[in-house]
C-alpha cells in the first residue's frame, strides 16, 4: 500500500483527489491523518510556488509521497486579482462570505460581457525517491451578479462556467458534475496522465 498524504486538512479536497487518483494500492491522507503538522508560510507569487512550498514541507516531514495543490480565481476586470489572495482575499483566510461580498463589490460597475473570470489549480506531486510532478488546470467562465446554489464553497456559488452552458453556477451542480468541468478536476486528470507515462 502507498500512502500519498494531501498537503491540506480539507476532508472534501481528499476525497476528490482519491476520486481522480485511483491508482490500486494507493491510499490519501490528510495531514492530521498522518499525524504532520505543516503550516508553511504560502510566500509566493504563483499557484505553482505556492503548491511546492506546500509540497517541500509535507514531503520533509513525511518523508514520503505527497500531494500539494493551490489554487484560486483570476478576474480579468481585476487584472488578475484575487489571484493567489483568493483565500484571503477579504483579510481573514477561508472567509467566503466575505471573499465574495468583496468581489461582488469591486465588480458592482461591470457588465457581464466584461466579468470573464477563470478558476486555475496547480498541482505538485513529489514521490517517495523526491522527483516532482507538476500539473495545470483552468476552467474558463464569468463572475455573476448574485450568489447562488449552495453545493460548492469559495467562490463557487458566483462563477458561471461556460462549459456547463453559462447557466448554473458551481454550487449550482452537484460534485460529480462539478469535477467533471473544474479547474482541480482538469489538473488532477493532467496529473493522472503525466504519472501512468513516467
């Protein structure tokens, strides 16, 4: 049995992650499971820094396989922004009322054909001998006026996927349907790919 551990305590990312990655003999553990405490300071000004310094301290103090990912919202109108802030893009790390009250306010003056946003995951996966494995994925939509649905977290319930019809948003949809079309989805499927041809 591998044991990859998650450089996260979210129990909802793992099980996500344990979805796409079902390698046979592999099994996922969050950090507590694993019993690591790593809490590096996420410093850097990209998904992929960010994802490897979470990665580089999980894989020392674990010594063995490890996944890290980052991930966040980019707004065109915003040039960019919230960008690697997303999660604390309000002040308080994970507030997502206040994430997206911020959001909805900075955009109160532009109309929807300028609200074009996308999701962007990055993953990094070090294995137990140390060698890196990266991964990218995007999912391209816009910022809607209002929240809506109550299946995702984050910035879910305010961005409008072109994929899904530019309809419902992502907390409009259930998980399945959801990974099917996201962001993490599509970086974990890239990663699936890159690590079945090493």
């Amino acid at each position: 049995m591998k044991t990859v551990v998650i450089a996260s305590n979210n129990a909802h990312k793992v099980s996500e992650i344990a979805d796409a990655l079902n390698f046979e003999g592999w099994e996922f553990k969050t950090l507590q499971q694993a019993g690591i405490e790593s809490d590096p300071e996420e410093n850097a000004q990209t998904f992929l820094e960010n994802a490897r310094i979470k990665a580089r301290a999980a894989h020392e103090a674990w010594g063995g396989a490890v996944l890290a990912d980052d991930s966040g919202l980019e707004v065109d109108a915003l040039g960019g922004n919230p960008g690697v802030f997303s999660a604390r893009y309000a002040g308080l790390h994970g507030d997502d009322e206040a994430n997206n009250a911020k959001l909805l306010a900075e955009l109160s003056d532009v109309p929807q054909s300028s609200r074009t946003a996308r999701f962007v995951c990055t993953l990094v996966f070090i294995d137990e001998d140390g060698s890196e494995t990266t991964a990218r994925g995007t999912v391209e939509g816009i910022i809607g006026f209002e929240a809506r649905g109550t299946e995702g977290f984050g910035y879910d319930p305010l961005f409008i996927p072109d994929v899904l019809g530019g309809v419902k948003t992502l907390a409009e949809v259930t998980q399945q349907e959801k990974s099917a079309v996201s962001h993490r989805g599509n970086a974990l499927r890239e990663l699936k790919k890159k690590l079945l041809n090493a």
